[in-house]
C-alpha cells in the first residue's frame, strides 16, 4: 500500500464538513459524527493498522467482505493517490464511505475478539422455554449458561473511539487477541482442513475460546473439567490426573455450562426432589403409600416439619408446593452414596448414582441437569488435601465399601447397624475448594490429550454457527 506522503498532492485539503454531510447520509440522517480517521490531511498509519488484523480474518475462518476490507483497500487507496471522480466518486464521498467502513469494521472486530462474536449468557438463556401462558405474553426460559466472564457494556464502543482518537488503536487490536492456548491449536487445525463441516466446527469451537472467563480453564493446581458433548470428567492436579465417564441432562432438562467451586462434599445425602420432577412424575402417584415406601420418600408439610402419611396427601397438595418430597439417604438413594456440593443458580451438582449401568451407554444424555460421575470415591479422594487414611476409610465404610485400614475393620466390627455405618460421616468441607468448570466443547482433548470429535448432543453449535455464519458469507 502507498505511503502518506505518496499523495499527488500535499497541498490537497479535505472538506471535513463535506464528509461530516455525508457520513450522515451514510447513516441514514442520524445525528452529525466526529471524524476518527480522517483530518484535513486525509488519513494516516492507524487505518493500515487495523486493515492488517482485518486482512487476516480469513485464519478465523471469517470473511474479508464481512468487514468490508476491499472497499477499505479500494478508498484508501483513493484517498492517497488523489484518485477522485466529482460525478461518482468525489473526494467528500469517498472520505465519508472510508471512514463509516473503518469504523464499523473496527467495532465490529474488536468486540468479537475482545468479547466474543456470540453472546452466550444471551443465547443460551433464551433457548428452553420452561413455562408460558397461552398467549406467549409470559415466557419463562431455563437457565443454561451462567460462567463468571467479561461482557460487553454499552460504553464499549465509546472507549473504542476513544483509542481510535488517541493513536493507541494498534496497541488495542494486539492485546485483545485470544491468548488461550487451545484457541491457537484450533486456528492451526482451521488452516489445514477445507472440510466445510470440519470448518464449522472449528470455528464455533474457536469462539468458545474468545468467552473471557474470571476463572482461566488454565488455571495452575487442582480443577475438574466436565465436557458435556465427551460426557466426560477431567481431574487435573499438579501431579495427578483423572478422568471418568459422566452421565449428563437430557435434552428437556439439559446440564447447564457453567463455573464454581467444590465446597464440600455429602456422604448419604437426602435427596430433596424438586419441585419440577414432582409436578412431572412424582405427583400422579398421590395416595400410592407402596410407591413412597418402595422409594423411601417421606412427604413433609414445610410449614410444620412434620411427616405426613402418603395415603392422605392428594395429588393437588403435592403441587401445591407446601409439602416437601425427600428420598433418605443410603443404599438405593438417586445421589448414590455421595454428593458433589458447588454454588450454583440451578441446583446441579456432581453425585454418585444407583443406576451404574447408565456409565456403559455411549449417549449419557439421560440425567434432570445434575452430572453423575462413575468414580465418586476416586474423585472424592482427588479434591481432598492430603487426606489421612482414616478419614477416607470412614468415606469407603459409609459408601458400603470394605475398609482398608485396621481402624477401619475393627470399627466396622464393632458397628454392625447399617444405618450406623451410613452415618460414620456426612459433612466434608473441601479446603481448600476446587475450582469446577462444566463445559461444551465439541473439540476437545480427551484424557490422552489427544483432540477428538465430540457429538453436538444439545445442538449448541448449531445454534452459535446460526450466529456467526454471517462473518463467513
């Protein structure tokens, strides 16, 4: 491209209210703008800076016309040799038409590599419809999406303009480039395919990358990863590594991405059904006093804490939601023998299960939206501290597994009541806490750290490539 100073003329000056006219135009009327790009002078090095990160769109799959970056080269052009035509292309016309282009390409690139071309709290938050009236004037969505992470803000743009304006554009567009690791894994693997499906699925798996979150998937020490599409858990120390297969949420009640921590864990735990599998299978069986037996669920007025008899709670008392529907802990609880607790918007955490047979099917989309892992012990024993034998003796007695210390087998000798031996332990605090992450990749390393397809079970990537194809045309 031609230098500045390469210009016909230097002496050539700009009508900056001729382009303030019809830059307006250009726009549609709108309310006059100030110039970022061009003075009276025309146009310096801080158009070729961005031009050079647009130019390069195509390595993230995008399309040069999705930034306008011939007509960007074209004007410039025009502008520096003086190349104007006063019928169809006068000098006013072309400074206007370059300077909405800049500006547009610019916001538009910087807020999909700052924030992500796709805003997932957005998307993924308007995508299940939970509840309705008939005319669709209340809708009600289920939450899927809730990760700590950097959003875009409505003064975004202003600070943009204000970088253009201050010549600190170039160092802008450098520091807001995707500094994940895996990001650049993908970019690689997007240069060397021309597979269109492949494509897609590299691009939308690159975007997921661009989502800023407050808890780095790099994070140094101990984390749990659960990819949904893998139905898989990864645990990462510092000298250890885990995996497991996971059972995930159904299509209707789908496990929702998100970021915590491990707080503690349950052993035996209550489980508390919610209202939502109440009102779905539990409350036609009103007055069934076998069904409750059989499953061990006690049915509790919530105002007095009393246990009721199931043979004189009616199917509307139990929607009502003042009662309380609650599976003991043990042996044939829908927890399994432990719980996995973590701060949530969704009630979802990780737990054992009675149904282990769930672990050997290839699709694992079977769960209400919590994740059941099939090495609850081994998992318990990676987010502990340096447990000491004795206390994950207690975890295996409890869990119905046979001690492995001398402590462990003289007790249990000595405590032959089941329910005793449930309750050997309860409470475990997690400290310090485990950072969790549930995640929906569907390229992902599996636990040899080799990148594998994963099947898109809940149609996430054909939901986002709905959105970001529009950078592809």
């Amino acid at each position: 491209m031609e230098a500045f100073s390469d210009m016909k003329s230097p002496a050539f000056v700009f009508d900056l209210q001729g382009i303030r006219n019809q830059l307006k135009s250009l726009n549609g009327g709108d309310a006059e703008q100030p110039l970022l790009w061009i003075d009276r002078c025309g146009v310096d090095q801080r158009a070729d800076s961005l031009l050079s990160y647009l130019q390069q769109v195509g390595e993230i799959g995008f399309s040069e016309q999705a930034f306008h970056v011939k007509s960007i080269e074209n004007d410039l052009r025009r502008m520096r040799t003086l190349d104007f035509d006063e019928d169809k292309n006068p000098a006013s016309a072309v400074a206007a038409r370059l300077e909405n282009n800049l500006t547009k390409a610019c916001l538009s690139y910087c807020r999909g590599q700052r924030f992500g071309f796709v805003n997932p709290n957005r998307l993924f938050n308007h995508l299940d419809i939970e509840k309705q009236d008939s005319a669709r004037k209340y809708v009600k969505y289920r939450g899927l999406f809730d990760v700590s992470m950097d959003l875009l803000t409505e003064h975004y743009d202003a600070e943009v303009k204000n970088k253009i304006k201050n010549d600190s554009i170039l160092n802008y567009l450098q520091e807001i480039q995707p500094r994940d690791p895996f990001y650049n894994r993908l970019k690689t693997m997007l240069a060397q395919t021309t597979d269109p499906e492949q494509r897609q699925r590299i691009i939308v798996n690159m975007e997921r990358c661009r989502w800023r979150r407050h808890q780095p998937l790099t994070d140094t020490g101990k984390r749990i990863v659960v990819n949904i599409p893998a139905y898989h858990l990864y645990a990462y120390g510092p000298n250890e590594m885990l995996d497991m297969r996971v059972v995930c949420g159904a299509i209707g009640t789908k496990t929702p991405q998100l970021s915590s921590n491990i707080e503690y864990m349950q052993v035996n735990p209550q489980w508390v059904i919610p209202k939502s599998i109440i009102d779905n299978e539990v409350a036609h069986r009103a007055g069934d006093s076998a069904y409750f037996a059989r499953n061990r669920y006690d049915i509790v007025d919530k105002a007095t804490n009393q246990t009721l008899d199931a043979r004189n709670v009616s199917r509307q008392q139990l929607l009502s939601g003042k009662y309380r529907i609650a599976q003991k802990g043990g042996a044939g609880n829908s927890l399994g023998r432990i719980v996995f607790r973590f701060n949530n918007n969704f009630s979802v955490y990780l737990h054992d299960t009675s149904n282990p047979s769930a672990f050997q099917r290839e699709s694992r989309a079977l769960s209400h939206g919590c994740v059941r892992v099939a090495k609850p012990f081994e998992l318990a024993r990676f987010v502990l501290d340096n447990p000491d034998e004795w206390l994950l003796d207690r975890i295996h007695i409890a869990m119905g597994q046979s001690p492995e210390t001398e402590q462990g087998m003289q007790w249990l000798q000595s405590h032959p009541d089941q329910e005793t031996r449930n309750k050997i332990i309860g409470y475990i605090p997690v400290t310090p806490r485990v950072p969790l992450y549930i995640i929906y990749y569907t390229l992902w390393p599996d636990e040899n750290g080799i990148l594998q397809t994963w099947p898109d079970v809940y149609g996430y990537d054909k939901v986002m490539w709905n959105q970001l194809k529009t950078f592809t045309l």
